[in-house]
C-alpha cells in the first residue's frame, strides 16, 4: 500500500472508530450491580450447594458453616419476640440439626466435617447449638453411620477420618465399640492416643480395664492407669 492509499484508509476508517466510545457508561454500573445481588433465600442455596460438591474438605467446612450462620439468620428473622426463650431456642436449634444430619448422611467427608463441628461446639461450650443439642446429634449420626462403618474408618490413614470415626464410636454408646478404641488407643498412631484416652474416659470408663485385662492384657496397666488420671470431660 503506497503512502497516499495509507492517508486516504486512515482518515476515511479511523476518526469515525476513535469517536465511538468503546466502554459502557459508568452510568450503567449501579444497574448491573443492583441485578446480581442475592437475597438470604438465594445465597443459601447457592451455599449449600457449594458445600456439597466443593473438591476440598476445607471449602466444604467454610460453605457448611456459612450455610448454618444464613438459615440462623433466617430463622431468627421469622421468630416472634413474645415466644419464651427456651421455645426459641429450639425453633432455632432443630431445623439447624436436620440440616446438618441430613448433610452428614450424604457422604464420609459430610459426616466428617459436621463430626468435627459438633464436637468442637461441645468442647467449647458455644457455637449453633447447646450441649445437649450437639450431643443428641452425635448420637444420630453414629447410629446412621453404623458400627461396621465408624470400625473401619478407625483404621484410615487420613487423621481426621479416624478422629471423628473415634467420637462417633464413644457417641454410640455401645460395649462393643470399646474394644476397637482400645486397639486404636494401645496400638494406633501415637497422634491419636490423646484424643482416644479422652474419649474412653469420658463413654466407657466403666468398661474400658475390663476389656484390656480380658483382650489387651499387655496394655491393662496403661489402660487402668489412664481411667484412674484425672479425666478431662
């Protein structure tokens, strides 16, 4: 293309391609905004969502939490100030529950995470739900779980699956769960040992130095021992 042919291109194509604005007015923005903000109904199916098909146990944990603290929210909106705040309290707690027992039978890692949140709420003595709440969930999800499930997952190499499958099997409350924890405590990972004593102590001291004298009979000293410290809950 000679220099003349490039003039003539340039000032016929090109001024009227500058003067045209390429962006959207600013003016437009608050409009786009205002359409894509979510209502507490709307989040919380997206958050529930996110919390059942998320790849990572972290984000499921953080979408789980999220989940509860919106339909918290809601529930609390929906409640009468008049009503008594033991009546309140379980207008709240009870559909919370539901949620996350139901979000716990879906799958090993739901049932993992809520195990954690709900034993985290007890041993802190705050979160969504009171200690007999947490504890009357604890038990519902060992039952759904199943012994051959939890006795299992005692023995997985991931840390968490064999901690929350400990407290689910003291939760049961069940004899015969206690020697599977005494194995886990005598001869499983020396990690574990802290957790597992507590949780003997706390579900099956009455029962815990029989079963190592009649089974375990090399630990029974160790095991005696520890249901004669000073327990923590």
């Amino acid at each position: 293309m000679t220099e003349a042919a490039a003039s003539a291109f340039h000032a016929q194509y090109i001024p009227p391609f500058v003067q045209q604005p390429v962006f959207t007015p600013v003016t437009t923005q608050p409009e786009a905004s205002r359409s894509t903000v979510l209502t507490l109904e709307q989040e919380l199916i997206v958050t529930k969502h996110l919390a059942e098909i998320a790849p990572l146990d972290t984000i499921r944990k953080e979408a789980f939490d999220r989940a509860l603290r919106i339909m918290q929210k809601l529930l609390r909106g929906s409640t009468a100030n008049s009503m008594p705040t033991a009546m309140k309290l379980k207008a709240w707690e009870v559909p919370l529950l539901q949620y996350a027992i139901e979000y716990s039978s879906k799958s090993p890692e739901n049932r993992r995470i809520v195990t954690k949140h709900l034993v985290e709420n007890l041993d802190t003595g705050s979160g969504f739900f009171s200690v007999n709440r947490a504890k009357q969930g604890l038990k519902v999800i060992a039952k759904k779980a199943g012994f051959s499930t939890l006795e299992s997952e005692l023995n997985s190499d991931n840390d968490d699956t064999r901690r929350a499958a400990a407290h689910l099997l003291g939760w049961m409350k069940h004899e015969k769960a206690v020697l599977p924890l005494l194995k886990a405590f005598c001869q499983g990972a020396r990690s574990d040992r802290r957790i597992i004593g507590r949780i003997l102590r706390h579900h099956y001291s009455h029962l815990a130095p029989f079963y190592a004298h009649r089974y375990l009979p090399e630990f029974h000293t160790l095991v005696k021992s520890l249901m004669e410290s000073e327990g923590t809950n």
